[in-house]
C-alpha cells in the first residue's frame, strides 16, 4: 500500500440548483471559491474543501445528499452558520441543528443547505 501524502484527500461531490446561489450561500459562512466553470465549483474554507456540480431539477425536500465535516472547533463553524444567518430549526432550507454531545460520543451538529445536502459538523477530537 503506498504511503498517503498530504494531498490524500476525499471530497464530497454535491447538487446545486443554482451555482451563484450556493456560492453566496457557502460565501456567507466563510468559504472561498477556488474553481468556477460552468460546470464544477470548488469552495474553500481552510483545509476543508466542498465541490458542487449543477443540478437545476433538484427538490430539496427529497435530496439524500450529505457530507461529514470533521473540524478541530465546531463550535466555531455552527457559530460562523448561525451569524450568517441560518436559523436553528427543524423544518425549511436551510437550516442549524445546534451542536451537541451526541449518543455514539462526539460533538456535532447538523447544516441543511438551501438545496438539502446535509452538512454534518463534527468536532475531530485530537485536532
């Protein structure tokens, strides 16, 4: 097995109805755009790094689509999503669920994005 190298890395491929709008949507919490075609975008925030491919027909309200982010302070990321305006609730897009100790022994909360990808934050510990 080769050796992983700082490069290593996986992440999430997920929809949007509207590239400018999750733009300024993901803008809004402190991600970066890196790339922006027509058809693929990057966003940046630090290390963590979210791609989007158009998807116009996308219901929200049926998306399975989700991604794990793992940070050092998730209480700092659910607070940069609450300051940008996302309410904490249970129901709409998007929305904050509030980080909390959860059963199976991590911090996490909960981000659903206007186009319903679920975003879950955890806190990596060790980090």
């Amino acid at each position: 097995m080769p050796e992983p190298t700082s490069r290593d890395r996986a992440v999430p491929n997920l929809p949007s109805r509207d590239l400018d709008a999750t733009e300024a949507f993901y803008g809004g919490l402190g991600f970066e755009r890196a790339f922006r075609d027509e058809g693929w975008m990057i966003l940046r925030r630090g290390e963590v790094a979210l791609e989007f491919f158009p998807f116009p027909g996308l219901d929200p309200a049926t998306s399975s689509h989700r991604c794990t982010i793992r940070v050092a302070d998730v209480d700092e990321l659910a607070s940069a999503v609450a300051a940008a305006g996302v309410p904490v609730r249970e129901t709409g897009f998007p929305r904050l669920h509030e980080v909390r100790l959860q059963d199976w022994g991590l911090r996490a909360g909960h981000l659903l994005d206007p186009d319903g990808n679920l975003l879950t934050l955890i806190e990596e510990p060790g980090t």
